[in-house]
C-alpha cells in the first residue's frame, strides 16, 4: 500500500493518521509529505494498522506514540501522567516572567506529572533550581527520563503528598497544575480523557480540593515572599482568586488562553 492510500483509509481524523504514520516510518512531516507514492513495507503496514485500530478505540495518540511537545520541547509520555496540554504552557510563561534570565530562584513544581513545566522552567533558566514533586512513583519515573533525554540538571524529583516531604523548604516561585476536575463531571468519560489517570485529574466533589490545600499550605514556604500560580479549570477562575484572597494573596491575577478562557491563576505572599 502507499502512502497516500493508508492515509486516506486510516478512518481516523487526518491529522492523527499522519502522526501515527509518521512515527512508524521514523519521518518527520516535510518528508512524509514529499513521498505521497511510497510503499508501505509490510511490517510498515501491520504496525501502522494496528495503531489505527488502537486509536479507533479511543487511545489517545500520545499514549501511542509515547511522546508530546510541550513548551517546544519533546517530552516521553506513558499512561502514567497527564499528557501535557498546550494551556499548560501559560505556567511556564509566568514563571519565566518573574525568573530573570541570571536568576538563581528556588522554583517548587508540585504535581509535575510527565515533568513538563519543571523541566521547560529549568531548561530556559539554568541557573534556578527547580525541585518537582509528585505523589506517584511511577509518574516521577517518567519525569526523570525525560529530564535525562532532555540534558536537563537543575531540577531534583522527590516523591511528595503535596509539601509532606518539603517540611522545612523555602521556594521563591511555586507553579502546579494539580487535578481540579469535579468528582462525576462528564468530561471524565470523553475522548482521550477515559485514559488518563484518575489521581491526575480529579479534584474531590467540586473539582477544588486541591487548590484549596496548595493555595492554604503553600504560604509557610516562601518567607521571604513569593509567587504561587496554578492551573485551573476553565470556570474555576473568579472562586481560585476568592481561595487566593481569603488566604493573604497579594497582586492576585488570572490569566486566559488564546480562546479567552482564565486557565490559570495566582498571587504573591508578602515576606512573612
Ligand atoms: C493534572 S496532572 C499534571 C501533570 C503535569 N504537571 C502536567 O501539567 O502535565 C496532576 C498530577 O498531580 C499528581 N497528584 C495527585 N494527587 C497528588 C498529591 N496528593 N500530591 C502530589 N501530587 C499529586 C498526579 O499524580 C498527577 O501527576
């Protein structure tokens, strides 16, 4: 079969097809689509098929492939973490704004998950030192590879129930994107979503329970005054700066997606 043909029998949306034929062939996207007559080996084929039926089931391609971008970076995903999503990239933003270039922050990603914002943090301010904590083994495993693959030194892992293992530790930015999706939101049964794991993306009865403990917890950890921002959901903006307020935020601010939607908000704890 050619390459065409197997695009266009793959009865899953194209642009998906071309992500999961491309990483059977090993070939970037300029190359795929310069070679539109090719044959598939037959090996070629049977892998290529097989993950088209994988992904007709509902696997997200992701989990496929085993890979995602995020923050220009290529990052290993398995089953065991969230995969990265692109509002997510608004985190990193933020903190890059308030971490000079030189800076040499004490930067605390909780929940870090694939290790996404840690190591996109780390990898555009080398001198800041970025601790990641997430409560799963098996996610912060993930984590530590891709901090591998990437060259990435300045970040530490450290297994954590939210700050139980950081007794003590002092940051100067605190970023998260913990699970904040309601108990029994229907959400939970769509798309790639059904794969995902359940501690990554449930947050208790209204979706804030772990907002709430970061945003009460977090402040003993920056005695010397720092900012806290995290994700959230997309109706969650006006009751996460409520959180903030009630808890002694200063400068409390959401900031939106390109569609417009507040995904992610914070403040800053004054020197204690
Ligand atoms: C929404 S995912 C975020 C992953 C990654 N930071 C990202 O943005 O793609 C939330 C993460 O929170 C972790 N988590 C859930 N409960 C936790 C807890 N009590 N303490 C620490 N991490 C927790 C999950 O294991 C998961 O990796």
């Amino acid at each position: 079969m050619r390459i065409a043909e197997a695009l266009r029998v793959s009865g899953i949306a194209a642009v998906d097809a071309r992500v999961l034929l491309r990483f059977v062939l090993g070939w970037g996207d300029a190359h795929l689509a310069a070679r539109p007559e090719q044959f598939l080996t037959e090996d070629q084929q049977d892998r290529y098929f097989s993950l088209l039926e994988r992904r007709r089931a509902g696997e997200p391609v992701a989990y496929l492939t085993g890979e995602r971008e995020f923050f220009s970076l290529g990052f290993r995903v398995t089953p065991a973490v969230l995969i990265p999503r692109p509002e997510t990239e608004l985190l990193v933003e933020l903190a890059l704004e308030r971490i000079g270039p030189e800076a040499r922050a004490q930067v605390l990603d909780l929940a870090t998950g694939s290790g996404c914002v840690a190591l996109a943090i780390a990898r555009h301010r080398p001198r800041t030192r970025v601790t990641a904590t997430d409560c799963s083994r098996e996610a912060l495993d993930v984590a530590i590879e891709n901090a591998r693959r990437l060259d990435v030194a300045n970040v530490t892992f450290k297994l954590s129930d939210w700050f139980s293992a950081l007794e003590g530790r002092k940051f100067d930015l605190i970023v998260s994107n913990p699970p904040y999706v309601a108990d029994g939101d229907p959400h939970l049964d769509q798309g790639d979503v059904r794969f995902e794991p359940k501690r990554a993306l449930i947050g208790g009865a209204d979706g804030l329970d772990c907002i709430r403990h970061i945003v009460v917890h977090a402040r003993r950890h920056f005695p010397g005054g720092g900012w806290l921002f995290f994700e959230h959901g997309y109706d969650q903006g006006a009751r996460c700066r409520r959180l903030l307020a009630r808890a002694g935020f200063a400068g409390i601010l959401s900031r939106a997606d390109l569609a417009g939607t507040e995904r992610v908000s914070g403040g800053y704890a004054v020197r204690a």
